[in-house]
C-alpha cells in the first residue's frame, strides 16, 4: 500500500515541479485587433472614428494633440524578480490639423532603444548651509517677542 503511494507521488510531485517553473505571462497596454486597425485609412479616417474602432488612446502627444500611441506590451516572469519583455506594439497614429488620419505607423519589439538614465545629479540652486550655520541662523527664532510669526498667530484672522 505505502509502496503504492510512493510511486503515485513521484509523477504528482515532477508535475508540481513542472508547473512552478512556467512563466507568468502579462499582458499589459491597448492589446489592438489587427481588422480593426486595418479600417483606419489615411486621408479618409476621422478622429471619433479611430476612437470609436480601436477606444480611446493610451497616451497622446506631449506639447499637442495631433498624435495618438496604443501601446501593448507582453511580458513574461519566471521567478519573482525578473520580469522579461517579449512582445511589444506601438501604433502611432498622427491627425493632420483637421482631424483626419494623416498616417499610421506600426513599431515592434525590434525597434525599440533601451534607455539609459544618467547617473549625474542636476545643480539646484539655493543655500546650502552647514549644521553651524543653521544652529546660528535659528538663535531667536522661537522667541515670541521678536518672531513675527507668533504675533501673527495670536491675532484674529480678520
């Protein structure tokens, strides 16, 4: 009997393996259907049409609204920290000042740049005072007979 458990829990035990080593698939983004895409015509295609086909966008231009992205993006996770991308589509779709479809442009995982962020800090401007000078600077601050915000405070609003 226990030999017989034993055998049986061998398969079940390479099966539990199996599957724990699958990867999570995610989808992420404006998953577009390719027939739908094909209705949008330049030259001919409104901008209510295109939102009426594919929805609304999943981002716009910056500075102005002639330009509407649909960003899809699959990615698959093997363990818990990495997460690797593999799939991605752009349709960039540009209106010209009429709002008609002026082109339509497709862009895939091939295309795509990594970006490297800089590792350099951006000047501010201002004060940078040591702890001296910041000791020094709030000798009396918190008296209430020379700080103008606690005569302030004991007046009414009004």
């Amino acid at each position: 009997m226990f030999r017989l458990v034993r055998l049986a829990g061998v398969p079940a035990i390479a099966f539990a393996v199996l599957v724990a080593c699958s990867p999570t698939v995610s989808n992420h983004g404006h998953r577009l259907d390719t027939a739908r895409l094909e209705l949008i015509r330049p030259g001919v295609t409104s901008r209510e049409e295109v939102r009426r086909l594919l929805g609304s966008p999943s981002s716009t231009a910056t500075l102005e609204d002639s330009t509407w992205y649909y960003v899809a993006q699959r990615t698959e996770r093997t363990n818990f920290y990495n997460a690797r991308l593999v799939d991605q589509e752009v349709v960039a779709i540009r209106f010209d000042s009429r709002g008609i479809v002026e082109r339509v442009d497709r862009n895939g995982l091939e295309s795509a740049q990594t970006v490297v962020p800089v590792a350099e800090k951006t000047p501010t401007r201002g004060n940078e005072l040591t702890i001296l000078e910041q000791v020094v600077s709030n000798i009396g601050r918190f008296n209430p007979g020379t700080d103008p915000l606690s005569r302030r405070q004991s007046q009414p609003p009004f």
